[in-house]
C-alpha cells in the first residue's frame, strides 16, 4: 500500500511544478500585449511630410503671365505749341493712356512743356510713333524688360514665407515655455517683414508691367520781342551825342553854382557904380 502512496505524490509534485512555470510564462507575455494595447490606444502623433513642402507650394504658385515692363523717352520741337498740345490729348485718349505730371514753363525763348504719361503696354509702341508725328524729334529712347522670371520668384518666395508663417503659429501655439514663446514670437515678427516686403515687390511689379511710362518733352522756339532786336548802327550814336550834350548843360550848370560868390560880388559892383554916378552926376 505505501508502495502506492509514494509514486501517487511524486506525481502531483511533479504535476504542481509544471503548472508553475505555465502560469509565469503566460503572465510575461500578458505584460508585453497590454502595453502594446495602451501604446496602441493613444492618439497618433502628428507627423510632418518634409517633402511634400516643395510640392504644396508648387501647386500654390500659379505660373504668371509674361510680365514685360517698357519705359521711354521722347523729346520733340513743334511750331505751334497750342496745336500739338490739343494733338497730344487726342493721341492719349486714343490710347486709353493718362497723364501722370507735367510742368509748362515759358522762358529762355522757348515755350516748354513736360509731362510722364501712363500707357498701356500694348499701345506704348504705337503712341510713341503718333508722338513723333507731332513735331521734328530730337531724341528718343525705349526700353523695355522682362521680369516674368523675377515675379515668379517672388511669388514662390511669398508662398513659403506664409508657410512658415502658419507653422510658427501652429507652433506658438504648443508652446510650454517663455523662452520658446519669446523665440518664436520673434521669429515670426521677422518673419512677418519679410512677407511685407515680397508683397511691396510684387506689387511693384505689377503697377510697372500694367502700365508702360513715358517721359515727353516738347517746345517751340519763341520769336524774338522788339526789345531784344539789336539796334541800327546810328542809334548808338545818336544815344552818345545825348548824353554828351546833356552832360555840357549839367558842367555849365556846376561852374554856375561854383562862383557864386564873384557873381554876387560883381552884380553888387555894379549897383554901387550905377548909384554913385546918381549922386554924382556932374563927376561922371
């Protein structure tokens, strides 16, 4: 009988330790499947795509039109003034152009007028020709200049400047310490400089490439007054014999005025004889 107690325990005591490393085993696993439960519960982090950037503001920049700016020059000598200048406004409104400054002057024997007008890029050439129908030219100069590539490089550079702009927001936003809000603020205040500055360029560019300038200058030479005419050749003299003839009237008048004092000393000579020779006729 006790031989069958004794392999009857050994059995359970063997069965009682493999249950023990079966219930370890499966709590080891247990801890590793809810931590991943709890990671895999969490919100997902925000992830940013670096190199979708480029992409985003490649579709944002929309390719310009070709943006050409002209600019000139136009000096002219007309024979009536009052005639071109009524030609001139004529020829503006033709052209959907518009005068932006002039300045008339009348001087130095000429009657001046100069003015910048405003035209549209499409009419400048041939406003320009019309102009130059108004009178003889003496001068003339045209330039124009492409600046498609330097708006579009503006543009793109606006683009991703208001990207950042919007990541520092977001940014600031998440901020959890002075020192990184300070930075941040900072940052976007350059930042927002920046931006004013690629928005004063383009539109810059876009005032200079709507509307082409034009610089004109025209005058009519004025006839000479009888004032300016050069006199005869007897008038000079005859001036001269004046002024001559003046001046002896004016020494005569000053010798006059110098011996005074012998003038009255003889007239009073001359009454003291003439009343002697009263008193005293008979010694006369």
């Amino acid at each position: 009988m006790k031989r069958l107690i004794y392999p009857a325990l050994l059995g359970l005591a063997l069965a009682g330790c493999s249950s023990a490393p079966e219930e370890t085993s499966a709590q080891t696993i247990a801890q590793p499947a809810a931590a991943e439960a709890k990671i895999n519960s969490l919100p997902p982090m925000p992830t940013t795509d670096t190199s979708a950037a480029p992409t985003a503001i490649a579709a944002s920049v929309v390719q310009p039109p070709r943006a050409i700016i002209y600019q000139g020059s136009l000096d002219l000598v007309v024979t009536d003034f009052n005639q071109a200048t009524t030609s001139l406004n004529h020829l503006l409104e033709q052209h959907s152009a518009y005068l932006g400054t002039a300045h008339e002057t009348r001087a130095d024997g000429q009657h001046r007028q100069e003015m910048t007008i405003k035209v549209p890029p499409a009419s400048f050439v041939a406003l320009v020709t019309a102009l130059g129908q108004l009178g003889h030219v003496e001068h003339k100069d045209v330039a124009s200049a492409d600046v498609t590539a330097d708006l579009l490089q503006t543009t793109k550079s606006l683009a991703a400047k208001q990207l950042i702009a919007a990541k520092y927001r977001q940014q600031l936003a998440q901020a959890t310490t002075k020192e990184a809000a300070s930075r941040l603020v900072e940052q976007a205040r350059q930042l927002q400089t920046d931006l004013a500055a690629d928005q004063a360029k383009l539109q810059q560019f876009g005032a200079r490439s709507h509307w082409a300038t034009l610089l004109l200058r025209y005058y009519q030479p004025l006839a000479a007054t009888d004032a300016d005419e050069p006199l005869p050749a007897f008038a000079p003299q005859f001036q001269a014999a004046f002024n001559r003839g003046w001046s002896v009237i004016m020494g005569f008048a000053l010798g006059l005025t110098t011996i005074w004092p012998v003038l009255v000393l003889a007239g009073a000579g001359a009454g003291g004889w003439r009343w002697w020779r009263l008193r005293h006729p008979e010694q006369a």
